[in-house]
C-alpha cells in the first residue's frame, strides 16, 4: 500500500471467519499474500470446526479490501460465508502470520 493511501487512514481490528471449504487447499497462505500486500498485519488460523479465522490490522480501507477478496469467489478452495466483526485497534501483530 503507498503511504499516501495510509496517510490519515483510520486504523482498524478486522475479524472475519470464513466458512467453507478453506482448509487444506492453501487458504491461509493465500489469505497472508493479499494482506501483505495490503499492508495490514494479523494472522490467518485453521479453526476446529473448519473454518479459518482472519484478523487483520491497519488502514480501514484496507481491511475492507481484504474482506472483499475473501468474499470475492478468487480464493483457493470454497467460500461459503463469511462473518465479521469490526473493533478497535489492539496491537500486537509484527506481520502477517499463519497459524
């Protein structure tokens, strides 16, 4: 991301949880290239019931690029659903990491 698009952005908590066919197909890496690309810092985790859980940090309008992909049918694997819930900024992240 170029820094005058981070320049005066509001800095948000993305939580998204994807449901679907998204574990074992590379999902996750997937996941971390775009956010990386976005600028944003978080994780992408396998969950027990099958889903993966994203959270990602940074620019709002970043993060709302990032859940668009997600949602956008481009992804490895199959995307079902996705929820997310929105939140104040907590720190923390040192990058983008798959769990």
């Amino acid at each position: 991301m170029s820094e005058d698009a981070a320049a005066g952005a509001s800095e948000i908590r993305l939580n998204a949880w994807v449901r679907g066919h998204v574990q074992g197909v590379g999902f996750r890496w997937w996941t971390r290239a775009r956010a990386l690309e976005l600028g944003l810092v978080g994780s992408a985790s396998n969950l027990d019931d099958g889903r993966v859980e994203v959270v990602a940090e940074g620019p709002r309008e970043a993060c709302e690029k990032l859940l668009a992909l997600l949602r956008g049918g481009g992804t490895p694997g199959r995307v079902d659903a996705v929820v997310e819930r929105w939140s104040p900024l907590r720190g923390g992240f040192g990058g983008f990491v798959e769990r």
